[in-house]
C-alpha cells in the first residue's frame, strides 16, 4: 500500500473509532440479537497462525438496524483480531458458508456495509476468505456486492467449488480446527463463546 494513502487511511480509521466505538468495545447488550443467531464462528488459527471466522449466511436475516448490524461487524473483527494466539499474526482468515442461503436471506446493504468497515477501517487485516457452498443465485448477489471492493480486497476473496471445498480448506486449516462441516474433525464455536485473551473485556465479564 502507498505510503500517503497509508497513512491517511490510518488517520480516517482512528477517528471513525472514536465516533463509532468510544468505549474501546462494542457492548454485548447492544448485539444481543444478532448474536443469539449463532451465525458466526470463531475456530482457532489457520495454519499459518492467523485467526479463523466463519460465517454462516443461512442464519442471518435482514431487518435488524443498519447501526446494529455495524456494531455486530465491528464486534466480530474486534474479536477476532483479538484471538490472535500471537501478537503481530491479527490478519484475518475467513470463511463465508452460504449452505442453504434462500432469497430471504439476501441482504445487499448488509453485505456492502460489511465489506466497507473491513476495507476503510481495518484495512490490510484480511488474509483470505473463502466463499463456499455457493447456490446458483448468489453469483448474481455477489456481482452486485463485488462492484464496492477495491481490487485488493477482490484479490484475498475466493469462491470454491464444492468439489474441493474440503481439499482447499484442509490445505489452509488444520482438521482438528476446521469443522467438519468442511472436512474437519471440530464442532463450531461460537464467537460468543470464545474467550480472546487480548479482548478488552472477556465474555460475561463486566469491563472496568
């Protein structure tokens, strides 16, 4: 990334989070919808150290508030950044499952917004996301969504066949990590769930 363009993204990102997460967290009681779905994951570290998120696209509805929904996006890479099992390793390995995704699961906005807090404010964190078990109809959702990303973000996004879905992924994860959903051996654990030892408060805790 140019230097120049670095620095004023890390200038932007700063102030945002003042404005946006003032108390250095996004409180739990401000997300208690979307995280009682259990649509997201957070599973260990990939091979190459970096935490792994997954998201479950089948159990997320549209209908929330836009804010809300941010302050789930934010919680989500917050704590996943924060996971990291060693410091200086918080880039992002994600994966997006999209198994049983109906059109009543299609959130355009939601998506576009998603992506946008990834790129603007926490911008070089993704290392790799994997969309998997695709339905026909999303190529055409994801034409739409892929017109908001820069080609750096397009370039980390890959959509697997499922004919290697369990090939790619177990390349990538190890098999007592990756659920086995995806040819692991692991249960899904919900990030919820998940104590991060670098988080700033822990599940169930009350911050100081």
């Amino acid at each position: 990334m140019h230097v120049d363009k670095a620095a004023k993204m890390f200038v932007q990102s700063h102030r945002w989070r003042a404005s946006f997460v003032p108390q250095g967290y996004i409180p739990i009681d401000h997300i208690t919808s979307e995280l009682n779905a259990n649509k997201c994951a957070l599973q260990g570290s990939s091979k190459e150290g970096y935490p792994l998120v997954i998201g479950l696209a089948a159990k997320h509805y549209p209908g929330s508030s836009l804010d809300t929904f941010k302050s789930y996006v934010v919680y989500i890479l917050d704590k996943t950044i924060a996971s990291a099992s060693v410091r200086g390793t918080e880039k992002i390995t994600a994966i997006i499952d999209l198994k049983h995704m109906s059109y009543k699961n299609v959130d355009l906005k939601g998506y576009i917004t998603a992506f946008q807090i990834l790129q603007d404010f926490y911008p070089e964190r993704l290392a790799k996301l994997y969309l998997v078990n695709a339905p026909k109809f999303f190529h055409g959702v994801w034409k739409v969504v892929s017109r908001f990303l820069d080609q750096s973000t397009k370039d980390k996004i890959c959509v697997l066949s499922n004919d290697v879905i369990g090939e790619v992924l177990l390349s990538v994860v190890d098999v007592g990590t990756l659920p086995s959903d995806y040819g692991g051996k692991a249960e899904f654990i919900f990030i919820q769930d998940v104590d991060a030892p670098n988080f700033p408060w822990q599940v169930g805790s009350v911050p100081a």
